[in-house]
C-alpha cells in the first residue's frame, strides 16, 4: 500500500490543536458533522474549507481510497523520523534513510513511501496523483 504523508507547515502555535490540527487557533476539521464541528469553534468547518492541506487530505481520500493518506505536524519527529528512514532504507540503503529523515519534517513537505517529492504548494494535489503509483 502506498503511503502518502502531508506534512503541515509551520503554524501559530499559541493554541493546542494536536498533530492533525497543526497547533493552531485555526485548527483542521475533517468531519463533516455540525456536531464534530460547531461553527464557533476553532476548528469550524468554514476555515478548514480554506486550509489547503485539508483540501489535498480530502482529495486525496477521495481519489484514491487505496491510499494511507495521513495528516502530520511538522513538529512531530516522533513518526516522521524513523517512518522516512525505514522506508526509504529498505529500499535504498542506510544512508539514503537517513538523508529521508533529515528531509521528512521540512514544514509543507509530501512524503511518498517516505520519500520527500517536493511540497503541496509546488506540486498541488493533481500533480501529486500524477506522481502517485496507478491504483489497484
């Protein structure tokens, strides 16, 4: 299965909003329900209409559901770190996983199977499914 990882850009941290919410007042709402998202909230679906890394994350699902699409703080070292080196070091070798895992928590990067192709504002989300394997 192949696997896709936003990596969300660099945000206001004055406010809790944990990994998927970037740590912003502006946090990320990917349910659709009123109830999951009360329009006073932080997390009101009217703003994260216009968080572009949503959009990609909804795309994404949408496009092709065979795809592990995740949403990840930059901050979070934690899963980027040794996500991009095991992955890429199957591959690649012990060198090229470490150099993934130094490039994994660039702020807006895409990671494919733990490779670092580029950011969502260069390659938006229609050249990422262009980068993408075809779906089963």
């Amino acid at each position: 299965m192949t696997s896709v990882v936003l990596v969300r850009p660099w945000s206001d941290a004055r406010a809790g909003g944990g990994c998927c919410g970037g740590g912003t007042r502006e946090g990320v709402c990917l349910e659709r329900s009123p109830a999951a998202c009360p329009a006073d909230s932080p997390e009101s679906h009217a703003k994260a209409a216009h968080d572009p890394v949503a959009t990609a994350w909804r795309e994404l699902r949408a496009a092709r559901p065979e795809l592990d699409v995740q949403l990840v703080n930059a901050g979070n070292t934690a899963f980027l770190l040794p996500f991009a080196f095991r992955s890429v070091r199957r591959r690649a070798g012990v060198v090229a996983g470490l150099r993934a895992a130094a490039r994994a928590t660039t702020a807006g990067a895409v990671l494919v199977d733990g490779e670092r192709v580029g950011t969502l504002d260069e390659l938006g989300v229609d050249g990422l499914l262009d980068l993408l394997p075809p779906g089963r």
